[in-house]
C-alpha cells in the first residue's frame, strides 16, 4: 500500500492540533465561566471601617494634645484637654447657689415655725375669748335671775308693807273706843315702818340687780367683741404663714446647674472611646476649640470590612454567611478570610435609562440609543474575620473572591 505524501501528513497534524486547541480553549472557557459562576470575583472593591470626627462638647482653648496624625491609640487614652478653669468656676458656683438656697429654706422654715406658733396662740386666745364668753353668758344669766328674784321681793315686801298699813289703819281708829290697847297699835306701826323699810331696800336690791344685769349684759358683748378678734388674728395669723413650695421647687434646678457645670467639667478631657487611628489632624495645642465642630478623626480599628461591587449578574451566587477572600493591593500575595454579612439592594439609577426626575415628579428620559448595556453593580459588605490592626487602610483598593459554601458554624 503507497504511504501518503508528507504535506498530506503534516496538514492533518496541523488540522488536530488547531481542533485540539479549540476544544481545550472551549473546555477551559467552560471551566472558567463555571468557576466564576461558581466563586463570583471582583477587583472592584474598597477597605471600609466606622470613622467618627472627634468634636469638642465645650468651647475652650486646647491646653494639651496627647496624640499625633496617623498615631493608634486605645480606648480609654486621653486625646486632648480643653481649659477646665472656667467649667470648674462654673460648677463651684453652681454649688454656692445650692448651698445658699438651702440656707435660705432653713431660714424660712424657721420663721414658719415661729408663724405657726403665732397661729397656735392665736387659736389659744379663740379659746380663752369663747370661755370669757360663755362665763359672761352665765352672768348674764345670773344677773336675769336675780333680777327676777328681786322683783318678787318688791313685791312680796309691797304686799306685806300694804297689809301693815291696812292693819294700822284698821286698829287706830279702834284705841279710842279701848278695843285695842297702845301698845298694839305701837306694834301695828312699827310693823308697817319695818315693812316700808324692808319694801325700800327691795326696791334697791332690784335696782342693784337691774345694774348687775346690765353689766352682765355689757361683759357679754364685750366677751363677743374679743371673741371675734380673736378669730380675725387667727386668720390674719393663718394668712401670714408661707410655705416651702417656691423655694423648694427651685432645688431641682439648682442640682441641674450643678449636673450641667459637672458635665461640662468632665468633657474638658475628651478620651478615645475605643481603639483607633488618628488621621486628618489638623490642630495644634493652644487653637480654640469649638463644641459640635470636628478636629481630627478617629478610625474604628476593631472591624474592618471589604465594601465589594459585584454585577447583578453574579448576586444570586451570593448569600450572607458565604465565606470570602480578601486580598489587598498593599500585600497582593496575602489572603485575609472574610465572610459576607450583607448584598446590597439598591443603588442610584441611571439616568441614561430611567432619566432624572423632574419638579412635577415625572422622568425627564433622554432620547439616546446606547448599543452597549452594562449590568448594574450592587455593594456587598464582607466583614474580615480576626483582621490585625496595623495592616488595613481606610479606601484601599482590594480584590475580593466569594466562596460557595458557608462556614460550618454558619450552616449550624
């Protein structure tokens, strides 16, 4: 059997080999659209940590500084003092205004007492003037009675003084004729003497009685008189007694100011509130600080994270909990473990598709045509798992790749 030409051999070696090549072009391409697929990467990715500005909460200058630009510190280090002197000012005589306003209630409470007093004696003279009272209206009573009483007198001494004259009268006329002796008509008028006598000094006794009742009547109403003084200086005496109330209502303000002067005290010395990096210090010692306006900035050097973009194409690849490579452009050749905490769900429009939004709240969409479309990037945060201190940078360029599976302590 002839043997084929040499051209003809070495053309189907040539046509293998191309066929060889392009079926492992295809294998590889597969592979790496699977693995892409399968472990979405991206280099467009940023270090991110929780950055605050470190501001004043007082006005002051800054007597001291305690911490250079770019410098670590930890949580608890004294970073700068502000002036105390005029906070410390402030809180002792906050402080002296307390004191002087307890002093001024003990005072008060001191002449309420005595005010009260002079209520309780007030009260005591109400009682005193309603006893003086009630014994005028027994005298008065009293004197009612003897009047009474001496009115029949009068006029039981009237009668008998009547019937002694009536007796003598009777009799005299009876001793010339010698029915009746001298002697019996001595006795008749000496009885209506004695009975004239007794009914005059009736008489005065009613008149003395008459004047004792009107005594007891004028001590009565004077009793009456001093009875409602009395009562007038236990109201005036009522009425002049003041109460705490104002003077203690103002102990809580007086504690605020010293609360305020002691607050402001203490934020004369501002401290890290955890460990940081300091950066974008641009103050010296001796500036005037002001409260609420920034000095310096303090990085959060407990957790770092990697903020990722990834194509929308690949973020049904991604779930929180999926373990991720770091890898940072100031050491490319060292992998740092992450895992992804969230997957972004929004990002701003573009406003070559959905236009921008005007007044009336209608999109202003512009009339171009793009050929190429580009898929839409949404933000990933992975959080870096035990991430030294000293090593990570704020915006710094990184390179992250998503595995498929999740930690075990995840899946758990």
């Amino acid at each position: 059997m002839p043997s084929a030409p040499p051209h003809s051999r070495l053309h189907f070696a040539g046509r293998a080999i191309s066929i060889g090549v392009m079926a492992l072009t295809l294998i590889i391409s597969l592979l790496v659209v699977h693995q892409v697929n399968r472990s979405p990467r991206t280099d467009d990715a940023e270090v991110f940590a929780n950055f605050i500005g470190m501001a004043p909460l007082v006005n002051g200058p800054i007597t001291r500084l305690y911490v250079a630009d770019n410098q670590l510190v930890k949580a608890g280090d004294p970073l700068f003092d502000i002036d105390a002197r005029p906070y410390a000012y402030a809180l002792a005589h906050a402080q002296s205004d307390q004191v002087a306003l307890e002093g001024e209630i003990g005072d008060e409470r001191r002449l309420i007492a005595g005010k009260s007093s002079a209520v309780d004696v007030a009260k005591s003279s109400v009682l005193s003037a309603e006893a003086s009272l009630a014994h005028a209206g027994a005298a008065v009573e009293q004197a009612k009675a003897d009047v009474a009483n001496a009115k029949a007198a009068v006029e039981r001494s009237n009668a008998e003084f009547e019937y002694a004259s009536n007796n003598l009268h009777r009799i005299e006329p009876l001793l010339e004729r010698q029915f009746v002796t001298v002697d019996q008509v001595d006795q008749a008028r000496t009885l209506q003497i004695s009975r004239s006598q007794a009914a005059s000094q009736a008489k005065s006794q009613l008149a003395l009685a008459e004047a004792g009742l009107l005594a007891a009547e004028a001590q009565y109403k004077q009793a009456q008189a001093v009875l409602e003084q009395s009562h007038q200086q236990v109201q005036q005496a009522s009425h002049n007694v003041t109460t705490l109330k104002p003077l203690e209502g103002q102990l809580p303000g007086k504690q605020a100011a010293i609360d305020t002067a002691k607050y402001n005290l203490d934020n004369c010395r501002v401290v890290a509130p955890f460990d940081a990096r300091v950066t974008n210090l641009t103050i010296s010692q001796g500036a005037y600080a002001t409260a609420g306006q920034h000095i310096f900035t303090l990085i959060d050097n407990r957790t770092w994270w990697v903020v990722a973009n990834f194509r929308e194409t690949q973020l049904h690849n991604i779930r929180p909990g999926m373990l991720a490579d770091v890898y940072v452009m100031s050491r490319p050749n060292v992998r740092y473990k992450g895992i992804v905490e969230s997957v972004g769900f929004g990002v701003t429009p573009d406003s070559d598709l959905v236009g921008r939004l005007s007044a009336p709240g209608l999109p202003d969409v512009q009339r171009t045509l793009n050929w190429v479309h580009l898929a839409s990037r949404f933000p990933v945060r992975i959080r870096i798992q035990d991430s030294p201190p000293d090593v990570f940078r704020l915006g710094e360029s990184a390179v992250v790749i998503v595995r498929e599976h999740a930690p075990r302590a995840e899946k758990e």
